[in-house]
C-alpha cells in the first residue's frame, strides 16, 4: 500500500499533496473557487491552516462577500484564476461565450482520488508505469453560467519532489464555447523575494544562464515561434536571492510542450507572486464545440530547499523515470558519427565509406548520414519532402549502404527534416496546398524552405508512410528529426475561419501525432530530436526522443556555456555532444582536441568532423577518447550531474562540473580555463557528492583521499600551465575518482 500522499479534509475541503520533502496545499474557498496556501518545505497536515488563510481589509478592493468584506479577490491567493469577478491580476483561463461575454463562475464540483498516473491522449505526459507510488487528484468545477466544466489535475511524485498539473475543459451544454486561454498551471506565492532564472539565447548560443531580481508587474519568457526555441526556453527558476547550486530554496517550473508557451510571473500590489505556465495565450484559440474537450499540455513544478543542484537532480531523476520513453531510459546511448561538418551536401557512398570504415577502426559504434541523402539535395535550396534516396550519391540505394555499415558491427542513423518543403520538391509540384500559406500573401522562406501543414492527416500520412518505408528498407537504429526555420503565414485553408487560432497548437498535436505513430511502430529506433541545433530542446519532444542536438555551435568553449546551462533543466543523457574540427566552423577558434573531447564526453558522446583527414597521431588520440568513454559512459551519460564552477557568475574564467555514479563508487569531474593567466595561485578543486568515509584515487596517483578531504579540503591543482609545448588557453583536465 503506497503512503498516503494526497490528504484530503473532506469537512473543511483542504487538500494537502505531500511528496517526501513538500507540501502543496490549497482548498475550496466559500465561494467555490480552490485558492492556494502554501507550497514549500513538507509541513504537517492539519485539518485547516487558518493561520495561512487569515485576511485582512484592504482598501481599494471589490469583496465577495457581505458576511466576510475581507474577502477581497485582489488580496487571495487563488489556483486557477479567473479574470471578471474582481481579481484584476492575469488569469489562468478566460472563455468567450456566444453573447461575447467572458464572465464565468467556476465553483467546486467533487473530486476524484486516482491511483497512479496515466498517460494523456494526444499529448506527451508524464506516467507512473513502474508504479513508483505516484497519485492523482482530479478535482472538478462546474460553471454555474455556461455549464463548462473545468478539471484540475494534480499528480505527485513523492520520491523525485515533483509535481504535474494541467487543466482539462469540457462543454457539456449546447453552446459555442471560445477558450481564449487556458495554461497549465497557476501557482500564487506569498512573496516576491525571489530571482527568476531563465536560460535564453539565440541560435548555436543557446540557454544561457540570466539571472534577476523580481519586480512589480509582469516579467514573462515566451515563444511565438511555433516551437519552444532558441530564444528561451520553456524551463525557468525562482529562486531566494542567497540560493546557489549548493543551497537554499529554489523552484522549478517546466512545461511538457514544443509549441508557443508563457512563463509568466506577475509580482503584484501585495508583493504575491502569480507563476503561470503554459500555452502562449497570443496566438491561441479554441473552440469549445458542443461535447468536446480541450487538455492542456502538463506543467511540472518541483521544489527544493536544497540548492539549485539538487533541484536538477531530481527533476533529471523525475525525466528519467515518468517522462522518457522506457525502452531508452538506462539505455546507453552509443557513440556516433555524423557526416554534417565533415561533408556537408558534398558527399556519395564511397567517399562515407572511408569514413564509415575509419570510424568503425576507432570504435565509434554509429554512423549517422545527415542532410543531402534525398531527392536531389546538393545544396539547402531543394528537396525537402521528398524523402527518397538520390541514386546519383547511392547507386545502389541507402539499403546497400545501410548494409554496410551494419556488416561492420556498428548501427545506422538517418536525418530527417519532416516538417519541411522546398519549393523546388516532387511534393511541391504535387501538392502546393499542403504548404503553410495565405494565399493573399507572399510566403516568407528561411533558410530557402516551407513548412509542411502538420494540422492536415493526409500530411502526417505521407510523412509516415516515406519514414516507415525508410525505417524498413534501410533497417535504422536512429533518426535525428531536424527543423529548420519558424513557421510565418500561419494560415491553413484546411481550417475555418474561426479555428485559424487553433491552428499553432494543431500543428504541433500534429508533430507529437507523427512521432507517436513511429515510436510506437518502430520502438528500437532512437529518437534525436534537432532544431537547427538547440531549438526545439523540450520536455515535450523529451517524451518521443529521449536525445537532442544541445547546439549547431560545437566549439569547446561555447559548448561549456551552453552545456552548463542546459544542465539546469536537463538531463545530460539528453544532450548529443560531439567533437568537431578546428579551427570550428562556427566560431573560427582552435581547441585542442584534448579539450574538445573533455566537454563532448559529459553527454550523448560522438564525433562530427572528417576523420580520414586526421594525422595519425590524432586518430590515436580518438581512438583513446572512444576507449575512455566506453569504460565510464553510463557515469558520463546518466552519472549524477554536479555544477561547481559557473561560467555566468564573475570572470567566468574557470568552468567545472562533475558526475557521481550512483553508489558512489566513481566520479569524474572536468575543469575548463577558458584563458591562461601567469602565476597563478595555488588551486584546491573540492569535489562533490563523493561518500565522506569511502578511500579514493584520483587518476593515477599513488595516494588515496577520503571523499570528506576531497570534498571539503580539496584536491591539489596543478596550475604551472605554460610548459611552452601546448596552450593552456581553452584548457581542460579530467579528474576521475575510483572508490579502491
Ligand atoms: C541543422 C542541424 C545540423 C544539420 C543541418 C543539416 O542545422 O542542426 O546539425 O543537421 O541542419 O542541414
């Protein structure tokens, strides 16, 4: 019998979710609505917590009630907000009725106790398929205006401190129904004495660390991009101005969705904090036809008093269990290489084979051939959607050079950019219509390209059908599915007029319903997910492709900012990594390769540079890495993540992190000096998460360390960094600690 992790106090309607160390608590107020008491530190259940729901007058207020004028909507701390009834902060939801009036009232119904979690309908979910003692809480409210029905879904998972929520709405009655907004989640904190920490960027610079104060009104991160973005993403931070990655109370808030999304938080006139999460109110519309339902997409929200690592940790740990297509979850991920930066369009069969062949030398177990192998693809001006092999690069077809690779031992993978259409394309010359586009206006391209109309069946059919065909006949291991542009002209002559706004969120219903026809046919193969680099690196695609390429930008020393950043939100097993050449073709820098190999390795590890124009004493330096990451790959891909030395605070100069396997046994950690300084001072590098009473040798020394003097007095650098024979600019050492 699982603990008891959701309480409920049916005579005072106070719901209390408790995970292992939180407490979520909220009730049903006297006018119907659930309003928010606390969500923090796990605290005992009490029958009420009149404390917590005390009020006082304040003026300027509309009060709900004449028996109780503190009742002020302004002042309360609510779940799931309406806007109308004197609660002027930004709301949850909002619903057009057929009069045009936006006024509902929403009052307590019943509510459900579930067992477990199950997986939502059309949407990526979280779940609960080992039975890890996760519960749901459905709680429903009726509108006593329309009728709708609103329900509010809680899942907890005690054992990862998180939380799921989304909202689910149905029209029962006769009406035309308009829902203009509907997030995910609401969470209304009593304070405001938080940093929001979002991760932002741009493209093959993507998640950087910013880091600020809360201030009165609005402060959001969103998309409008169809996607989730370079730009920002989805997963965001509030944190107590004194929280590090070490200590203190930070929360966490991510949303199981690749489209257009709001992170909001509005500070208000009593310092409260309103998080909202969800779909992007802008650019959204739905209707709520006569029967029929609308789910939002999940949020998760996940709580820790313990540092901004540990929030990590255990959002990864939560990732890997609920969230992560099973078949891959402590599947080690093997080693590629991608023909992308080595060949670019310029390649054919024979010239992949030496690659291949040299590959296969070095014990690089995948061969991945990325764009160019389709239709007549020798520059990014055609082709896309014709998902067919150009016979004049493979003579003989993509099977025979599948057929190869396999013989060798090692597995195949495939690029894909399905969404997409060129105009110079078979699939244009027959189906134009299929093409996002106004036909009143000129369609904008980028980077030469279209977008495919993902909310029309026919469309995702195609897809299917050339993919599986693809899938069969070449027997692949792996697809990297691509996007490479933002979708303009959003505009479907497929849809009515009234359902154009729905259209952002159909299209992608429309991708998650093409990924989950593969992946549910086709459950071997693995899944990269890729938007121009990092684009589209989600909780959502999270769920189908259990990897995604971090970044286009593969130089070593960007790689630190955008890894580092990345780890908050994301788990390493989720970030192909690869090594490239040099001088990098984004960034014109040269790293050694030592180096390169130091920052690849803390992911899905792999190589993407021409590997038969390397001297021999570098093959030989591959082939080590290779052997290296063989040996601690499942610590590198799914070890414990440690951030230590952050590139986003001061200088920045000196980057490091670490793993820890799960008994403690082994750890590596990695510190990166960006530039050489003369004389430096003595160094100490404390390590992180090691058993305080296990013996350790670090790399090949003699002596072994206690991990409580590893840790709290440090391990000795060594820092005479200019032996004249190799540059200690972009510098890199590994330091791996063995339990002996
Ligand atoms: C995108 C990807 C790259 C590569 C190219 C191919 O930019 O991020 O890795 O696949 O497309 O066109």
């Amino acid at each position: 019998m699982a603990p008891m992790t959701i309480n409920v106090n049916e005579a005072n309607l106070v719901f209390h979710l408790q995970t292992d160390h939180t407490s979520y608590i909220f009730r049903i107020m006297e006018n119907g609505e659930a309003g928010q008491i606390y969500y923090g530190q796990k605290i005992h259940v009490q029958p009420n917590y009149k404390n917590l729901t005390s009020r006082e007058w304040r003026d300027d207020n509309p009060s709900l009630s004449e028996e109780d004028p503190n009742f002020q909507p302004p002042a309360i701390k609510s779940e799931y907000a309406s806007l109308g009834k004197g609660d002027f902060r930004y709301p949850a939801f909002q619903v057009t009725q057929e009069n045009g009036s936006r006024i509902t009232e929403l009052t307590y119904d019943h509510y459900q106790l579930l067992n477990g979690k199950s997986r939502l309908a059309d949407l990526p979910s979280t779940f609960d398929d080992a039975n890890d003692d996760a519960q749901t809480l459905v709680l429903s409210f009726k509108d006593q205006i329309t009728g709708l029905t609103l329900e509010l879904n809680y899942s907890i998972f005690p054992h990862q401190d998180v939380i799921v929520k989304s909202a689910k709405f149905t029209n029962p009655s006769s009406e035309k129904l308009v829902l203009n907004r509907a997030l995910s989640s609401q969470l209304d904190l009593p304070d405001s004495n938080y940093d929001l920490i979002q991760f932002s960027g741009t493209w093959a610079r993507e998640r950087h660390l910013y880091r600020n104060q809360l201030r009165p009104g609005i402060q959001s991160i969103s998309s409008l991009r169809t996607s989730s973005s370079h730009q920002q993403n989805p997963f965001m931070m509030l944190a107590r101005p004194q929280t590090t990655d070490e200590q203190g109370d930070v929360f966490g808030f991510n949303l199981v969705y690749s489209g257009n999304f709001l992170d909001s938080v509005e500070v208000d006139q009593y310092d409260t904090s309103r998080i909202l999460t969800g779909i992007n109110p802008d650019e959204f519309g739905w209707n709520l036809a006569p029967q029929t339902s609308f789910q939002t997409p999940e949020a998760i929200l996940s709580y820790t008093t313990e540092g901004m690592n540990q929030l990590s940790q255990q959002m990864a740990d939560f990732y890997s269990q609920h969230l992560v297509n099973p078949r891959f979850t402590h599947e080690d991920r093997p080693i590629l290489i991608n023909n992308w930066e080595a060949t670019y369009f310029d390649f054919n069969e024979a010239k992949l084979m030496t690659i291949v062949n040299q590959a296969h030398q070095l014990g690089i177990e995948m061969f991945v051939l990325d764009d160019g192998w389709f239709g007549h693809r020798d520059d990014d001006t055609t082709s896309l959607g014709d998902w067919f092999v150009d016979k004049k690069k493979f003579p003989n077809g993509i099977e025979h050079f599948s057929q190869q690779v396999h013989d060798l031992g090692m597995k195949f993978g495939l690029w894909f950019e399905p969404e997409m259409i060129s105009i110079d394309s078979d699939l244009y010359q027959k189906h134009p219509e299929w093409m996002i586009h106004d036909p009143k206006s000129t369609p904008t391209p980028g980077r030469h390209q279209f977008v495919l109309d993902m909310t029309r069946p026919e469309v995702i059919d195609y897809l299917y059908d050339l993919m599986s065909h693809m899938i069969e006949s070449a027997n692949l291991d792996y697809i990297k599915w691509d996007m490479n542009r933002h979708i303009t002209e959003m505009f479907s002559s497929e849809l009515t007029s009234d359902q154009q706004l729905e259209m952002p969120h159909r299209y992608i219903l429309g991708v998650y319903q093409l990924y989950d026809r593969l992946t549910k046919a086709y459950p071997n193969v693995l899944f990269e997910s890729c938007a121009s680099g990092g684009g589209r690196f989600d909780l959502g695609l999270m769920y189908y492709a259990p990897q995604a390429w971090t970044s286009d930008d593969t130089d070593a020393a960007e790689r630190m900012l955008i890894q580092f950043g990345t780890s908050y939100g994301y788990p390493q097993s989720m970030m192909g990594t690869h090594v490239s050449a040099v001088p990098n073709d984004q960034m014109g820098r040269i790293t050694s390769l030592k180096t390169r190999g130091a920052v690849a390795f803390f992911g899905d590890f792999g190589y993407e540079l021409d590997i038969t124009k390397m001297a021999p004493e570098e093959l030989d330096q591959i082939k080590d890495q290779v052997a290296f990451y063989k040996q601690y790959r499942h610590l590198f891909q799914f070890g414990k993540f440690y951030r230590i030395d952050s590139p986003f605070v001061g200088s920045g100069n000196v980057i490091s992190w670490q793993v820890v396997s799960d008994d403690r046994k082994q750890a590596i950690a990695a510190r990166y000096q960006l530039l050489n300084h003369p004389n430096a001072p003595y160094t100490r590098f404390y390590f992180k998460g090691l058993d305080p009473n296990q013996q350790y040798q670090i790399n090949d020394d003699a002596e072994t360390y206690y991990g409580d003097e590893l840790m709290n007095a440090g391990y000795f650098v060594p820092t005479i960094l200019a032996d004249g024979k190799e540059s200690k600019d972009f510098y890199s050492q590994l330091f791996v600690a063995k339990a002996v």
